[in-house]
C-alpha cells in the first residue's frame, strides 16, 4: 500500500477577509482536498468524471459528463461549484473530493487562490 503525497498550504482570501488551510491528500485513485479555518472538515463534495461511449460514436470519440454529489453536510450550490473549479484546475482523471469549512459562499478569485495553493507543493 502506497502512502498519500500531502502538500499544505496557508492561503489568505482578500475577498472573504479569511485565513484558510488548505491541504491536498493525493492518493492512487482520488485527491482529498481540505479547505479549513477552523483545523476541522466541513462540508464534503465527491466530483468525478463519468466516461460515456455511446454505441454510435466511434472508440475515438468518448464524451465525458461530470457528477458532483454531496457526501457529508449541507448540500449547497457554492460547495459544488468549489469542488468543481477545484477538480477542473488540478486537471486530473482521478475523483476528488473537496472538504470545506467556509460558510459563506467566496468569490472566484478567492477560489482561483486555493487553486493557485493545491497547484504549488509544499510536503508537509
């Protein structure tokens, strides 16, 4: 069994006027991703890809469709769209899952900073 890559980070978010932790667990099959102010987990959103290869499109030609579907706490609109910008920026074939303590819904370049901080390593 292999051990996960973690890589944390301290990102500051202008927008929300918040300090958060963010932390990327990377193993085989999936990338955990914690978003916390509080040193705790939050809210957790699983995003993935689902392959479709429809039987009149060549072997070529595979579309891919996205679920994103609420795993533990409140299902909001923003957890999903967080885990999504998440999921898109780390460009990964793998399913990810994003937890997060923030309550209030953070701006898009908020989230394009804790995107900017999952693609940076920093081993912990």
């Amino acid at each position: 069994m292999d051990f996960p890559s973690i890589d944390k980070n301290c990102v500051s978010l202008p927008g929300a006027s918040l300090k958060v932790d963010v932390v990327k667990m990377e193993f085989s099959n999936l990338i955990f991703v914690i978003i916390s102010n509080n040193g705790k987990l939050g809210d957790m959103v699983l995003y993935e890809e689902q392959i479709v290869n429809p039987p009149f499109l060549p072997l070529s030609k595979k579309s891919s469709t996205y679920e994103s579907r609420m795993l533990l706490g409140c299902d909001r609109d923003e957890s999903h769209l967080l885990a999504k910008k998440i999921a898109t920026d780390l460009k990964t074939s793998k399913k990810v899952i994003v937890s997060s303590t923030l309550t209030k819904p953070i701006s898009y370049s908020d989230a394009t900073e804790i995107c900017k901080a999952l693609t940076v390593s920093s081993v912990v």
